[in-house]
C-alpha cells in the first residue's frame, strides 16, 4: 500500500488530467451539458472527498508529526473552503452556463493554488517527520476513506473555520502564547 503522501499526489495528478479535459470541451466549438457532466461530476465528488479525507487523516497527523505545520494547516483549511465553494457554485448554476463555468474555473483555481502548496510544503514536511510505517498506515486509512466514500454525500462537506479546526487537532493548541491570527469564515459558506 502506498503512503498516504504518494496517494495524495496521485490524486492531484488525477485533478490536472481532468481539468485539462474540461480545458478540451470548453475549446470545443459546442459543449454538450451530458459530456460536460459525465466528466465534472465524478471530478467535483473525488475534490470534496479528498479535502474531507485530508481534514480527517492527513492534517491532524501533520499538525502532531510535522515542523510548524499550524501555518501550512491554516491555509489548507482555507483552500479547501474555496474549493468547496467552487464546486457549489457550479452546482448551483446549469452545466455549461457562464455560472457554472465561474464556479468551475473557482475550484480550479484553489485547487491549483492547494496543490502546489501542499505538494512543496505539507506533504514535504510530512515526509520529513512522519515515520514510514505511519505514513502507510495513513495510506491505507486514506484508500478506505476514499474508496468508502465516492460522493460527499452521506459527508459533512460544508466550509470549517481554519483556526477552529488547528485548535481542536493540534495537540499543543492549548500552548501559552499561542496566536494563529486568521480571519474566519466568509459569511456566505454557511
């Protein structure tokens, strides 16, 4: 079984795949809605899994085995969120409407911008810090989850407050001094 980072960055390469198809079917002079769905839908599912399965296997792990991991949590937390919030706005749009292409290409872009973060930062340190036997025993963990779960569904998918979620997973949250400083969430995620 692969370590839960490998199984990570399999999904990111996944994410690009598909939306670099998404770039093909938009570029093509005529979108059919059915071809537009067949490929958007499992690829809006497997983003809101995974940003749930990371929120509850891969980060309280970083935040307990990596280096200043609060920072890079923090911010995952948030992308998540807009990534969230992309997803939902397409779905709140007809497949293939200027709205749901803004909802689309919103998702996309915190994806983006997560995964390149996650992929320099977290899961880095992740590596650095984290055992071998805990990173595969994370791994089968991830797999589980995932393969348990092929629509968010039957999940609590909705936005989490960033600092909430560092002060009830990071086992020195309650350290003295401690300021994390990050605003909550936007009004509309409720």
């Amino acid at each position: 079984m692969p370590d839960i980072t490998t199984l990570i960055l399999d999904d990111h390469n996944w994410f690009r795949r598909q939306f670099a198809a998404l770039d093909e079917l938009q570029a093509a002079p005529t979108s059919d809605p059915r071809e537009l769905t067949a490929l958007w839908e499992p690829l809006a599912n497997r983003l809101d899994v995974h940003a749930i399965a990371e929120e509850k296997i891969f980060y309280p792990q970083l935040l307990e085995h990596g280096e200043d991991p609060e920072d890079e949590t923090l911010d995952a937390i948030g992308d998540h969120n807009e990534i969230r919030d992309g997803v939902a706005q397409a779905a709140r749009n007809p497949v293939g409407s200027q709205g749901w292409w803004d909802g689309v290409w919103a998702a996309r872009r915190a994806n983006d911008e997560h995964m390149g973060e996650e992929e320099n930062e977290g899961l880095a340190n992740f590596r650095l810090n984290a055992t071998t036997g805990l990173r595969d025993s994370l791994g089968a963990q991830f797999s589980e989850f995932m393969e348990a779960h092929p629509t968010p569904e039957d999940l609590d998918n909705r936005d989490k407050d960033p600092e909430d979620y560092v002060a009830r997973n990071d086992p020195d949250a309650d350290a003295p001094g401690r300021g994390l400083g990050i605003g909550s969430l936007k009004e509309d995620s409720q």
